[in-house]
C-alpha cells in the first residue's frame, strides 16, 4: 500500500473505527467499481452502470444520510473503488473530510446532485450560499443527476460509453413518464388539502414541482433539532386548515411527528398518520421501494391516499 495514499485518510478512519456498523447493500455487476453513499445515487449507477459496473451503497434501508459517519468498511470500499459517487450539496455532512481526500488517491469522485445548475436549485433556508440537498424530490432535476453518471463512467471506461449513454437515455425517458403521472396523482388531492406536512423538510423541491405546501417539523437536515416555537406554529397551522395527515419518514425516527399530533389533538383537530414516505432513504432491496421509480411511486400514491 502506498503510504503517501495513507496517511491522509488516518483521520477519517479514526473517527470511522468510532462510528458502529453501517448498513450497505450487496454489490452487483460487472468489472468497474463503483461505491455510492445513498440507496437513489446507487440506483443511478445500477441504471446507467448496467453489466458493466459493480454497484454498492454505503447506506442502506433507514439510515439517514444527514447524520451517517463512515465505518472502517465503508474507508476500505471507498478506498478500492474506480468510482465514488455521492449526492453533494452537504447532505451527507459527516462525510465532508473523506470525500475532500479521495480525489488525491487517483480516483474520480462525484458529487451527482452538484450537476443541477444554480438557478434550479432551491435555497438552504437561512444559510447563505447554500442550497437544499433533497433534488431526488424532483425527476426533472435528477436527470442531471443521471448524466453526472454517465459522464464520469464513460470517461471511466470509454468502451463502455454507448452503452452508458444509450441507458441513461432510456432512464430519463422513464423520470419524464414518472413526472407525468406523479403530475397527474398528485392533482386529484383538492388544492386546500395540498399541505405534505413531514418529520423533516426534505420535500422542497416535490412541493415546488407539484404545487404543495411543504411544511418540515425538523429543519432542511436531520441535524438541527425542531423547536418548540415551529412545533407550535405547525400545531395552530394543521388544526386550522384540518390537514387530513401528517407524515413520518423512514429514516427519521417518529418522536417529533408523535409530538406534533399531540399538540394538534389539544387544539381540538384529530389529524391521521400517513403512511411511511421513504424520503433520505430507499426501501429494501428486492422490494419495489428499493429503485428511485418505485419508492417516488409509493410516496405518491400514499401521499394522494392519506389527503384526498
Ligand atoms: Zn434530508
């Protein structure tokens, strides 16, 4: 092993040896390496990647990026790949040190949703200069997401750039066709009801698609805590309007969304629970929650089940 490679992710696997056991998923495919943090950036490589590249995700089932600290594994994983691809824009925050290192061991390292140009990003709310990490929320955006795939492995691997091109083709014909419908679902919801009220605020760029009111009980991350002024002013706001359902997501524990119901219920208002939305974290694999398409369906057919 090259010690001048080494030395410099010391650090990062200091603080990995502290972090527990992460939950990644099996890799599948062929001969190019390709390791991602989050189950939607993994199911971009797994696309696009086809036989030609082996897949793995750092994060499996319900573990939230926000919050996620890499494990000696994940150093070594990421230390073997050709390719490392996360989603960027900050999401997976605890990261930041290992990503900034990876690049100086030869390595091409991407951050997928930094391809969304500026101007459609939305802004991190009172944070200068940032922007909402949460662009999977919006098929139209994670198109650029799909080419920022595509380009990195065929610069990779240009043998196999045709066929990168032609899957990722075939990809963003499918976000255009999931658009469409989610489009259509989402408007069956009578506009007054169209309030997706959430443990954290991770639908902005759904709500601004769609025409919702996204309301998040947590901040844009998982890693500020609520506060008791914005649980109140949600209470008064969903006891108000008679919001049918509140949401609870699958990789944010529930205690806050407990709360909030609680304070609608002593404000005279029995608001439901919706269905699990899988929101910073896909389902099982094997299961239809496990790809992008099938877990953005479930959220939608469970968001406009739980308003109408
Ligand atoms: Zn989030």
């Amino acid at each position: 092993m090259n010690f001048a490679r080494t030395v410099p992710l010391l650090g990062a696997l200091f603080v990995a040896i502290f972090a527990g056991a992460g939950c990644r998923t099996e890799a599948v495919g062929g001969p190019i390496k390709a390791v991602s943090t989050t189950g939607m950036v993994h199911d971009l490589v797994v696309e696009i990647g086809g036989g030609r590249v082996a897949s793995q995700a750092l994060m499996g089932p319900g573990v939230d990026p926000h919050l996620y600290r890499a494990t000696a594994s994940d150093v070594a994983r990421l230390e073997s790949a050709d390719l490392v691809f996360y989603n960027g824009l900050e999401l997976e925050g605890r990261m930041a040190e290992i990503f900034a290192q990876l690049p100086a061991t030869g390595k091409t390292v991407v951050a997928v949703a930094e391809r969304v140009p500026v101007d459609k990003r939305l802004a991190y709310p009172g944070q200068t200069g940032k922007h909402d990490p949460h662009v999977w929320f919006d098929p139209a955006l994670w198109r650029y997401a799909a080419e920022a795939v595509r380009d990195a492995l065929s610069a990779r691997d240009p043998e196999g750039a045709p066929g990168y091109g032609e899957r990722c083709a075939k990809f963003v014909a499918r976000l255009d066709e999931l658009d469409a419908w989610a489009k259509s679902e989402l408007a069956r919801v009578p506009e007054p009801s169209r309030v997706l009220v959430t443990a954290h605020d991770a639908f902005g760029y759904f709500g601004r698609r769609y025409g919702y009111r996204v309301l998040g009980i947590q901040g844009t991350s998982t890693a500020t805590e609520a506060s008791a002024n914005t649980l109140i002013r949600l209470a008064d706001e969903v006891a108000k309007l008679r919001i049918k359902a509140v949401f609870v997501e699958s990789s944010v524990p529930t205690g806050t969304v407990d709360a909030l119901k609680k304070a609608v219920r002593s404000r005279g208002w029995e608001v439901g629970l919706g269905p699990a939305l899988f929101s910073d974290a896909m389902g099982p694999a094997g299961d239809e929650t496990g790809t992008y398409i099938g877990m953005f369906r479930h959220n939608v057919t469970s968001i406009v089940e739980a308003l109408r």
